[in-house]
C-alpha cells in the first residue's frame, strides 16, 4: 500500500482488477430485507442475486450507510501501515455515508492524532465517483501527498459528467430518489428516460425520456459529444446492470467518434443496481486536459 490509503465505498462502479492493482480499499453499503442485513459485495455478491431476492419478496429493500463503528475500525486498521487515508464517498445528498464517515475520523483522531484522514464528498455515485476513486488512487500509487491527492479528486470532480439511461423508474422512486408520480408517467409511456446526476446538486434530474433502448443510447452518445471540444481526450467509464452488448457497442461508438484516453467497461455492484434498476447503463466522463498537473 502507498503512503496514502485511497478508501471507497461500494457504490463506486470500477473494474474489480483496478480496485487490486491501485490497493483500493472498499467498505460495504448495507441494504435490508425481509428482517435480514446483507453487506454490499460481500453477503451479496451480484445484481443478479438482489434482483431475485427482491422478485420474491412483497417488500422492496432498504439501504443504509456503513455505520461509524465500521469506518473507524478500517481507520484503526489502516492506521498501522500509513498516517494518511483519503477517503471518497457517495454524494451526501444521496447517502448519509459521508456523514458516517466523517464521524468516524472525529472519534478515530482522539486515539490517533496523528493520522491524517481527508473524508471526501464525491458529490455524484457509481461511474463518475469510480472515475474520482481511479483519479485518486493513481496519485497515491505514484507517490503524491494527501493534499496533492486532495487537489487531483476536486479537480476531477468539477469535470466529471454521469449521465444513465434506465428501462425502468420504477427502482428509482421506489428508493426515493425521484416522485413515484414521475415514474409512473414514464412506465405508462414505455420511456427510457435518461438521467444525470450533476456534482454541483449531487442528486440525480431526468434530462430526457426517449421511447426505445436505441434511441436512448444514441442520445447519449450525442450529450457526450456536445461536451467535448474537438481535439479534447476523455476519460469514460461504462457501467451497467448486465447489458454487456448494449455497453460494447457504446464503447465502440464513442470510440469512432471522440478521442478517447481510457475507456472502462464494468457492472454495476448491487446496490447501485437496485437504485437504477435491470437494463441500466450509464456513462461516466471527464475531459482528460487539467488532470496532470
């Protein structure tokens, strides 16, 4: 492990071989049904696994924040093999997990004042934070300071763009992130809206609501496009809930059309699946031009 230990949650979308090359270190969200508490990537492995738990069950899951014990145990353990830990979580107004974790690093830093903990509001979720975490742990792994760290994760932050496309809002609002209202208009009429989660919010909005699956992914293709300035290199990650062709051939389209530095494909862990639903696939970006300084 570098000097500096880059620390996540699991709803960070990024490929499991970069997640052990980089030492990033994951700590689980919880998510509850029928009386029972799986730990995310852990006690459930797959989206596959939580979507038929939840078609047999009458109750849709709840989710929760690893509590502070939990953190502070990862500090506690991470603290005798470095003094610095950077910590990027899901965005505080979707999750209380920053907050948990914040709250970790008061009680662990009575014990161990000298370990330097930075806790780090992602603003945003799964492919763009996954885009931050890598950011991060690239720097770590190439010697750079807490604070240079720091500096990189914001930078990459105010850049980075999510945008997903879901078969169904029905997951969406059924964990409140949208009004069941809207996402009853949109299953009515059979859309695929497509949906963006701004850092400057950190919450998701619906930006259009295209009828089919491949009118959503070239709508996709074209919001990423009126972002890029001609000659400007993209960072991407792609991830989904099983939709391995739908992801490949968005890769292959952006590749023919944008000057891509690194293009990611991976799924979605549970809970982020739950939260979009079966049939997702999303898009996260960022120009690559401000990130090597």
């Amino acid at each position: 492990m570098g000097k500096v230990a880059i620390v996540t949650d699991t709803t960070a979308s990024l490929p499991s071989e970069l997640v052990h090359s980089y030492q990033v270190v994951t700590i689980p969200l919880l998510l509850h049904l029928d009386g029972n508490t799986y730990r995310d990537t852990v006690d459930m492995k797959t989206a596959d696994e939580l979507f038929q738990l939840v078609g047999k069950s009458s109750h849709f899951p709840t989710t929760s924040a690893p509590p502070p014990g939990e953190y502070v145990k990862l500090y506690q353990q991470l603290g005798q093999q470095t003094d610095h830990i950077f910590v990027v979580t899901m965005s505080s107004n979707l999750s209380l997990t920053y907050g948990s974790a914040t709250q970790a690093r008061a009680m662990v830093k009575k014990e161990l004042p000298e370990l330097n903990i930075e806790v780090f509001d992602s603003k945003t979720t799964v492919g763009a934070m996954g885009l931050i975490v890598l950011a991060a742990a690239r720097a770590a792994a190439a010697g750079k300071d807490l604070a240079e760290i720091t500096s990189i994760a914001e930078a990459v932050r105010s850049r980075v763009s999510y945008l997903f496309m879901m078969d169904t809002l029905t997951y969406l609002a059924r964990s409140g992130r949208i009004s069941k209202a809207k996402a009853m208009a949109g299953n009515m009429l059979s859309m695929k809206p497509i949906t963006e989660i701004l850092t400057s919010t950190g919450r998701p909005d619906v930006v259009t609501r295209p009828r089919t699956k491949k009118k959503a992914i070239e709508i996709l293709l074209g919001l990423v496009e009126q972002r890029v300035p001609t000659g400007q290199k993209l960072r991407v990650l792609i991830d989904h809930t099983g939709l391995v062709e739908e992801a490949e051939r968005l890769k292959a389209m952006l590749a023919d059309r944008l000057d891509l530095a690194e293009v990611l494909l991976c799924r979605y862990n549970p809970i982020s699946s739950m939260i979009v639903g079966p049939g997702g696939v999303g898009l996260g970006f960022y120009l690559e031009s401000e990130e090597k300084s």
